[in-house]
C-alpha cells in the first residue's frame, strides 16, 4: 500500500505542501492560517491516513522519541520483568521502546546497536554481553545517552544501575552458614560478565571468612548456551559426585529451575537432604515445595532508576543527583528450602 505523502494531503486539499505542513505542525494560528483552512486541512489528512513519516519527524525535532533497550534474553522472567516496567516509565516520559535481544553474543550485540543507531534512536538502556566493550565506548565517544543495567564494563566510564550482586551472594551464604552448613555448592553462569564474577567472589569469600577450605568448595560453572536438559544433566551429576554437600546455592534462576528438576530426578527432599537458595526469584521458587529461599531483585526499581538517569541524559527532568553508578540492594525472601 502506498504511504499518503504531506503533497498528497496538499492535493486533495488543493493548498501548497508548506500550508499543509504549517498546520499539521499546530503552527496555523502562528502563520495567519484560518481555522476554516486549517479544519479542512486536518480533515482531508485524517479521511486520506496521512501519517507523518518518523525520518522527517527526527531530522524536523531532532529526536525520535524512541529509546532502543538490549537484554540478555526476551524469554526470560527477569529481562521481561524488567522491560515491562522501562516501556510503562518511558511512556510516561512520551518515549516508545524498540526492544531486541542479545543472548549474550555480541556480534548480534553490535548489529543490534547499529541497527538502532540507524533508527536514530534517542538513547540507550543496555544489558551489555561480553565482548561489547568496544560499541559502549563508541556510543560514550559518539556522546550517545546510554545506561547499562544488570551488568557494566570495569574500564569503561558509563552510567549503570544494578543489584549489589557481591552483598546479595554473603546474605544467601551467610543464610545458609547460621543454619550450620559448611559443604555448600556453588552452581553459576560459566560467562565473563562482572556480576557473575561478584557473585563467584562472594561466595568464595563467605567460604574464608567461616574457615571453609578450598577441598569444601563446589563450585559447578555451565555455559551459558547450554540446552536444558544437559543443564540439568550436569547439575545432576554435580549432586552426585558430592553426595557430602548439605546444600546448594544457585547463581542464576534458570539455573535454579533446572536444578529443582534435576533434584527432583534423584530422588533428593528439599530441605531434608539438600538445602537450596537461588540468587534471583522466580515464580517457579514460590510455588515449588516446600517453596525456595531466593535473592530478589529490585526490578522495578532498576528500571525506574536505569529510566530516571537515561532521562537526565535527554533533559527531560531536572533531577539534583550527581550519581550516575548505582547499586541497589536485594531482598532475602526465606522460605522453608533452608
């Protein structure tokens, strides 16, 4: 179908396309346009479907009103989470949302920011993957608006907003340790990102500071684009060469529901045999018996925050705070896996 241009609109009207144009733009009154005029105008664009093309609208304003966000992943629970607070906080700014996935490969990473920068985007909320480096410090030199959530690059200078991933392990560890375990393991996302690291440190520290030694640590890394149900093989037989451990902590929460299956596959009660605790909630956790102890993340607050500082960026609101690398605090939600 034919896209009815600003010329066809002056056609049917029978006025120039700088009238036309005078109008739509709410500049009738400004430019002695009479209302009878400026009526009929309106009306021939409505009845014609004339939609102002959105190229013409960014080079006329300079913005686009859109904000590009890049996750980790679209499927899952914390990511959508996520989204769906930043498109209902960006409307309330008048922005739309162009929403694309990485999972976690940063070629399709750059492709993606290139495609947005194309699209002419007005900033950016990224969940950077490793090897990304390089298009954040392009977008920062090019002075791009940009904030990076759940995770950000130690070298590079950019606005971040994320859980306090090392103080939300020590609490699930030191959950576990008051109720006397001291064979735990350790199960995470085998990926270069910061907060993974956090989390592996943490635990590792907790381990130190309760004089666990090294012979006592377990610790299970899976890559990131594993199947499922070898993710769940591989956690199974991580339970089963270490009979000795009283309890598991979960780095991730779909590594988590994976280990809830692979627990129940082996017979094992949750938490007669074997105390569990996961980093980052997940309905699945409230729901399955007898109810998972997890880390919570703040969502909504880092996508209010992760907007409110993108926002500053734009000059759409006057906020005092200098602050531009945020970390937010978790929530322990203890249920009886403990």
């Amino acid at each position: 179908m034919k896209r009815v241009s600003l010329k066809d609109v002056a056609q049917k009207a029978g006025v120039a396309p700088s009238t036309v144009s005078l109008v739509l733009n709410g500049k009738a009154k400004q430019r002695r346009i009479s209302e009878t005029l400026a009526a009929k105008i309106i009306s021939v664009a409505k009845a014609a479907g004339y939609q102002p093309h959105p190229v013409a609208v960014n080079l006329r304003t300079g913005q686009s009103k859109i904000l590009g966000l890049l996750v980790e992943s679209i499927s899952g629970s914390f990511f959508a989470s996520l989204a769906r607070t930043i498109e209902v906080e960006a409307e309330s700014y008048g922005y739309k949302i162009m929403y694309c996935s990485t999972e976690n490969n940063p070629l399709k990473g750059k492709e993606l920011i290139q495609m947005m920068f194309k699209h002419q985007v007005d900033g950016y909320l990224i969940t950077p993957a490793p090897g990304m480096e390089e298009d954040i410090a392009q977008l920062l030199q090019l002075k791009r608006p940009l904030v990076l959530m759940d995770s950000y690059f130690e070298g590079l200078n950019a606005p971040y907003v994320l859980v306090d991933n090392y103080k939300g392990v020590r609490t699930c560890m030191e959950q576990l340790l008051k109720k006397g375990h001291r064979k735990i393991g350790f199960i995470t996302a085998d990926l270069d990102l910061v907060q993974l690291q956090q989390r592996k440190r943490a635990y590792r520290d907790a381990c130190t500071e309760y004089k666990i030694p090294a012979s006592s640590q377990y610790v299970l890394g899976i890559a990131y684009d594993t199947p499922q149900k070898t993710i769940i093989k591989q956690i199974s037989a991580f339970i089963t060469r270490h009979r000795d451990m009283s309890a598991v902590l979960f780095g991730t929460n779909y590594l988590g529901v994976a280990g809830m299956e692979s627990i129940t596959n082996l017979g094992l009660r949750i938490p007669d045999d074997l105390a569990v605790v996961c980093f980052d909630d997940h309905d699945v956790f409230r729901l399955y018996p007898p109810g998972i102890s997890a880390l919570q993340q703040p969502i909504d607050n880092i996508a209010k925050t992760a907007i409110a500082l993108l926002m500053k960026q734009l000059g759409a609101t006057k906020a005092k705070s200098r602050k531009q690398q945020i970390l937010l605090e978790g929530k322990f939600i203890k249920r009886r896996s403990i």
